[in-house]
C-alpha cells in the first residue's frame, strides 16, 4: 500500500497514515513524532502510568472517557514543546521519555520515585498515591463451568443437537451435554 498508493513514502500526517491497515493512533503517533518530528502523541500503558501519577487522573483507564483525557493530556505535552525542535527537545523524544520512564522508573508495583526526573511534579507521589493510580476496575469473576457429553450412537447415526443462536458456541453443533458450575473465579 505505501509503494502503490503514497509512492513508497510512509505518510507525514495522521490523516493518511492512519489509512495503513494495521497502524491506529499509538503507532501513527510513534512514526510521526520519532521519525518526521511531528507534534503527534502517543498514548500506551506506559504513558498512561505515567501520566495518572503525574496529573492524579481517576477513572478506569479501560474506558473511553478515560482514555480520551489521557491523549489529550499527552497532546498538550506535546504541544507544549518549543517551537524550534532540537536534538533533545523534539515530540519524539518527549513520547520515548514518557514510555521508558513507565517502563522503567514509575512501573507498575513499585515505582521508584526517588529517581523519577519528574518526583518533584508528581502529583500521586505529593499525596502518597503512587500504588493507587492508574485505576483500573477489576474485572467481575469468571465462573467456570465442566461439561459432560455422551456419545449416543446406533448403527450409524450419532445423536447431536444444535446449541442456543445466542451464548456460549451459539448456533453449534454438539454432543447432548450437561453443564455444572463448578466454582466462580478466574480461569
């Protein structure tokens, strides 16, 4: 698709980039900002770590909402770069930051933020919050079911029935079974 359709040139704007199969907006955002130095964020859990701590943003990170405040916070970030790109001070290097600090200073458990370069703006580390944010709702418990078929066959015909259109294999072919829920929990 670049050499039929941009002329072997990967694009330099969000609009046709993204029109690559396969690139969304984090990967449309890493090619622009480290390659063409285009004011374009990106937005991983990484960045999301990072910028709930550093900002204080609740809500679950799994949610629209949640997610539209983050890129649009990793946006002003990037807006707010000098006008002039130079060799350290680039959108390209703001997002590797952002990603290698969440990768490697403020993780996931532990966070180590007597190295973090960015401790004395950090709003969760100002309130002691580090552990608590990026919020991220637990999921419901998965119950888990055994199942027990029988093979009913005479001559040759074998006995089987069509599953329910909706739920679990719907609309399926199976051997007649009996379901038991067997414990709720995770899988």
């Amino acid at each position: 698709m670049i050499v039929e359709r941009f002329g072997g040139k990967v694009p330099e704007t969000p609009e046709l980039i993204r029109e690559i199969p396969g690139i969304g907006a984090y990967t449309a955002g890493a090619i622009l900002s480290i390659a063409y130095g285009k004011r374009e964020p990106l937005v991983d859990g990484n960045v999301i770590r990072v910028l709930s701590r550093l900002f204080l943003i609740a809500g679950d990170v799994k949610r629209t909402a949640a997610k539209a405040i983050f890129w649009a916070r990793a946006k002003a970030l990037v807006d707010a770069l000098p006008a002039r790109n130079t060799e350290t001070m680039s959108p390209g290097n703001l997002n590797q930051g952002l990603m290698e600090l969440g990768a490697t200073i403020c993780t996931p458990t532990t966070p180590v933020c007597e190295r973090c370069p960015l401790a004395s703006s950090c709003r969760a580390r100002k309130k002691g919050l580090q552990a608590s944010y990026p919020h991220v709702a637990q999921r419901a418990a998965v119950p888990i079911w055994n199942y027990e078929a029988g093979l009913s066959r005479t001559r040759r015909t074998v006995i089987a029935r069509r599953r329910a259109e909706r739920g679990l294999f719907g609309g399926l072919w199976e051997l007649p079974t009996e379901a038991n829920r067997i414990r709720r929990g995770f899988g």
